[in-house]
C-alpha cells in the first residue's frame, strides 16, 4: 500500500509545489512590502548612471573659468611620459 501512495505522491507533486511555492512567495513579499514601507522608485524616475555623471561633471565645473587652458605650444609632451619617454634622451 505504501508503494502506491508514494507513487500518487510523486506524480502530484508538481500540482502540490506550485501553489504551495506560489503563497510562501506572496506572503513573502507582503512582509517585505510591510517592513520597508513605500516601494522603491520606478525606473522612469530614476536617473540612469550617465545622466547622474553628468550632472556631477557639470556641478564640478561651475565655478571654474573654462576660458583658461594650456596653449599647446606650452606643452612639450602629447603623450604620457612613461609611454614614449623610455629611449627618448630627456628635453632640456
């Protein structure tokens, strides 16, 4: 008699895991809802990762007088020193 009580088990198993999985998940995710509170933001609310970049990039650059730059004729090096500078005698 066992035998077969086990069989009818294992092929309702499925329709037995489903519904039991589905409502641990459910109240699951309530008491998460509870304990935390609001939800999270939308994703259209958001701010993607380049637009908070920017905004960074152009709050860091407010102050400063972007007219003021380094004349290139000023500069004796276009690329950086430990990339080219290694069989080249030194500039005086």
């Amino acid at each position: 008699m066992w035998s077969v009580l086990w069989a009818a088990v294992r092929s309702k198993a499925p329709y037995v895991t489903f519904p039991v999985a589905f409502v641990v998940g459910l109240v699951g995710s309530q008491l998460e809802w509870f304990l935390r509170g609001d939800p999270p933001a939308t994703a259209q609310e958001e701010k993607s990762i380049s637009e908070q970049r920017e905004d960074r990039k152009l709050q860091e650059i407010a102050g400063e007088d972007l007219t003021k730059v380094v004349s290139l004729k000023d500069k004796l090096e276009f690329a950086p020193r430990a990339v080219l500078n290694r069989n080249r005698p030194e500039k005086s």
